[in-house]
C-alpha cells in the first residue's frame, strides 16, 4: 500500500510490504543520504540548503531511504530529479502527472518511462577541482542583462550561481556557471557560447577559471552532458572529468536540448 499525507492524489495499492511516500519530511534524513553519494545528489543537496521554498521533497520511506523524488518549482519548466532503487523510481514515476516538466533519473532505469517522449542519454562527470589559471578576461558576473544575449532567463544564474564569463561590448559572449557551490560538491552549468564565437576556445578558458576558482573550496565539481555532445566532453576531460554515470533526461510537454 502507498501511504501519503496527500492521498487523494494517489490509490492505494496492495502488495507483500508497506511503502511510505512522505512529502516535505525526513529531511534531515534525506540530507545524510545525498551526503554519502554527492555527485548524483548535488541539485538536492543545494535545495535542501539554499532553495528549500522552490522545492517539493518526495521521500520513500521504509525504516530507511530508498529514493526521493524532488520537484524544483523555482523555474519556468519544473524539473524533477529521481533517485534510488528501482522499484522506487517506478513509483515516483507512476506518481507524476505534470504536463510540462523536465524529468531526470538514472538511465539504467529508463525503460520504466512508457510515454513517448523525447529521451537523452546524459553522461554524469566529474572532477577534483584543480588550479589550471586564472584568465584576467573572465569576470564574475554580476549583473543578469549583460547575460540576456545567451539566455532568456538568467536571474538566477546571477542571484543564486557563481557565473563567470568573457565580455565583448558590455555583452558576455562565454559563459560558465556553478549551479551549485556547496563545500562537497559543485556543479559546473550553463556553459554556453555565443554561435558567433564558438570554435575560438572560449568555453575552455571559462571552464579553466571556473575550476581554478573552485580549487579549495570544494571536494568535487560534477556536470551533466548530452552523451554525443563530443566536443563539449573533449573540453571537459582538459580539466579531469571523467564519467561516473549515465542519466535519462526526459521532455514532457517541452522541447529543451541538454
């Protein structure tokens, strides 16, 4: 049976043991269970510290954690991260009813996913961060207009993220973010050159200076990556990245590329 604080969202279904599904509870539980593996759990980890009133914590619970589902309100599209055990994973995917979202789980379990949306395999990387060099072009930026070149929405690239990047005529034309900086784990996003520049090695020296930076202050930097996006994975791997997993990511309602 699954038992929630809101059950007229679900039915109740028999089976050989009890699953509970706890919304907005255990969390300092749950936070002990990102800790011992912070590269998949980054983005919850980050949501459970700095953004707790953008996200819904979803948590099956039976004596210990077996997964949570999180559900991250604080953009335009919602994005929904899955992890734990398979059986768990079924049942958040089971739960989910938005009709615009952007769903992330481990890509071993992809073929629990039946609808016919598009999928992409994303390869999880990652990195002890490093001094490489600090390049005197790439500022931190700090105000969100000078990014609304590359992106529609950068507010938070710019309140909430460490974002750094190469300027031309007051506009940033390379572009490298850290979505999470947390002593155990960054994650390295929204690295983006403009169509224009591109091929001039930019993006590898945003990325450098972002690692550089992140040298000391963190255990770990971690990224997400279409797995055919070759030359993206070529930059990365000059800074120590290497794959430690697979992810789905899954449109529902929406056409984002990774």
């Amino acid at each position: 049976m699954i038992i929630t604080n809101e059950n007229k969202r679900f039915i109740p279904v028999t089976c050989i043991f009890i699953t509970v599904i706890v919304k907005n509870q255990k969390l300092r539980e749950l936070e002990k269970y990102c800790l011992d593996d912070p590269i998949n759990n980054a983005f919850a980890l980050w949501d459970l510290r700095v953004d707790k009133e953008n996200s819904e914590f979803y948590i099956d619970w039976k004596d210990v954690i077996r997964g949570y589902m999180l559900i991250y309100h604080g953009s335009d599209v919602p994005s929904i991260i899955i992890r734990g055990e398979e059986d768990s994973v079924k049942t958040f995917l089971d739960m989910l009813s938005l009709e615009r979202a952007v769903i992330h789980f481990p890509y071993k379990h992809c073929d629990l996913w039946k609808n016919r949306n598009e999928k992409y395999k994303i390869d999880v990387m990652a990195a002890i961060p490093k001094y490489y060099f600090f390049d005197d072009e790439v500022k931190l930026i700090r105000n969100s207009h000078s990014l609304s070149s590359l992106f529609t929405n950068p507010d938070y690239l710019v309140n909430k993220a460490l974002t750094f990047g190469i300027y031309k005529e007051n506009k940033v034309i390379s572009v490298a973010s850290a979505l999470v900086h947390l002593p155990e784990v960054w994650v390295l996003g929204a690295v983006l050159t403009k169509k224009e520049h591109r091929n001039t090695g930019l993006a590898t020296r945003v990325v450098g200076h972002l690692m550089s930076y992140a040298y000391g202050k963190t255990d770990l930097v971690v990224l997400w990556v279409r797995s055919d996006n070759e030359s993206a994975i070529h930059i990365y791997k000059k800074f120590g990245f290497e794959k430690v997993e697979e992810d789905c990511w899954i449109n529902v309602g929406v056409s984002i590329l990774p």
